[in-house]
C-alpha cells in the first residue's frame, strides 16, 4: 500500500473531509510507480496505475497521525503536471484524536446543509416560493389535521399575464411574477397559510381560516397588488388577479378543493377579472 505524508492542516482537511482530491506534484519516483507502460501498434502508450486504497501520514515517528483511506481513482493533470488521488471513505485512522465536540459539530453542519438542500429543492427557482410538489405533499398532511374543517385553497390567477410577455417581453413577466410572489408570501402570513407556485402565472395559497374572514383578507391581498405598479422603460404595469377560493369542508376531496378554487377563478374572470370568487 502507498503511503503519502502530508501536512498538519493538509491532513486535517482530508480526515475532516474538506477536500476529496489529494494533488501530488509528480516525481521520478511517482512516475515510476504510477505510470504503467503499454505496447500498441509497435508502440509505447502509459496508463496509470489505479489503487484501492493508500495510507496518508502527518509527522514523523510511531504515533505519527494515519488514514488509511479508500482512493476511487487516480488521474494526471497535464496542465498542471500533477497526480490527483480521488478520495473515498476512511477504512482507518490513527492517533488522530478527533475531539467529540468537533464530531457533534460536523453533525450539526451537514445537518443543517442537508436541510438547506431540502428547502432548495422545495422551492420554485425564480420566485421562491414552494413549488407544486411541496404543495401536494403539504395538501396530504393539511387534510388530516383537527382544523381541517377550515383549510382553505386560494387560487391566484394573473389577469391577461400573456400580453405582458408579448408586449414588454419575458424578463418583465418575470418581475412580474416575483412582484406578485412577494406580495403572496407577506399577505399568506396574515392568512396563516403557505403560499406554492402551481404553474406559469398560477399560486396558491393553502391556509387555515374561517370563511367568515376569508373575503376580507383575501381583497385585501388584491388591493395591494394593485396598488404598486411594475417598472418598465415604456410603461409602468399595473397587475390585477383574478382568485378562486375553496374550502376543504365544501369538497369531496383535496384534488376536489384544489379543482373547485381553479373553478372559481374562472367566475372571476367571466365576471370581469380583477375580483373573488368562490368555487
């Protein structure tokens, strides 16, 4: 098995797993070892030798700092006339001495990165909020709650969202979807809700309210959004909504309540956009 000796901080990276390529400045040595010759054609051609696994140290003497660690490949860099070792999991280490609050630690970190990536793929790219996915398996859970009774779809629809794009182009309709998902997320808190891009110019807000209160908020929402216009050299766009609203008590079922928000939006544009109805 190869051995390798590094540096203090060299090494501490790898056993932490900060860095997974080993680079090694190539030698007369390493080149003999690692670089097989092969005849093709009446040829000379050189191949490299791949390892299983290779020891790195730090230090000198018996109780010198070890890994033993697997090593999925082994490549060379022309450009940088270097041998780079690709590093896999450790099958062993000695006298490294890892503090256990340092492993609590790292715990903790690759905790929190894994539910960072979660969120990340939870959200739609462009506006930030939840993605329809997120909301389908949000809807699973909110229909067997003891509220369920009062859960509440509320369908957004961008009036005429087609003729921004074609008139001010795409990148503008995409303001304009961020302007409406800002607007969504602040007013989804006063709602007790979560707010989920469905589709192209389509949210929904899933929350839990009485219907009683719902038309207030809801217009109150409306009102806002059209309070404010969004920039453009030309002109600056005024956006209206059109917004179906649907109780989970009033459906037979969760694709039922989505189906009959969708539904009321649809009144609402028949009735001349820019207004609420329920489905």
């Amino acid at each position: 098995m190869y051995k390798i000796s590094v540096g203090k901080e060299l090494f501490k990276d790898i056993l932490y797993k900060k860095i997974t390529v080993l680079e090694k400045e190539t030698s007369l040595y390493w080149k003999k070892e690692l670089l097989q010759p092969i005849i093709e054609k009446d040829r000379i051609k050189y191949t490299i030798k791949q390892l299983d696994k290779i020891s790195i140290t730090n230090g000198l003497g018996e109780d010198k700092p070890q890994l033993i660690i697997e090593c999925k490949k082994v490549d060379y860099s022309f450009k940088n006339d270097i041998f780079e070792f690709y590093l896999g999991r450790i099958y062993e280490q000695k006298n490294t001495d890892i503090q256990e609050d340092y492993k609590d630690t790292l715990i903790e970190q690759l905790m929190r990165e894994k539910a960072l990536l979660e969120d990340k793929m939870q959200r739609d790219h462009l506006t930030d909020v939840f993605n329809r996915r997120k909301m389908e398996a949000d809807l699973n859970i909110f229909v067997n709650r003891n509220n369920a009774n009062i859960l509440c779809a509320v369908f957004i629809d961008v009036d005429r969202f087609k003729g921004i794009n074609d008139n001010f182009g795409h990148d503008t309709g995409d303001k304009v979807l961020v302007y409406l998902a800002d607007k969504l997320k602040k007013h989804a808190t006063l709602l007790n809700g979560e707010v989920y891009r469905f589709g192209g110019e389509e949210f929904v807000i899933l929350c839990f309210i009485e219907k009683n209160r719902v038309l207030e908020k809801i217009n109150a929402l409306r009102e806002d959004i059209k309070s404010q216009r969004v920039y453009h050299p030309k002109k600056d766009i005024s956006i209206t909504i059109s917004v179906g609203v649907a109780f989970f008590a009033e459906s037979k079922s969760k694709e039922d309540l989505i189906k009959k928000a969708d539904i009321g939006v649809y009144k609402a544009k028949a009735k001349g956009r820019d207004t609420v109805e329920f489905g």
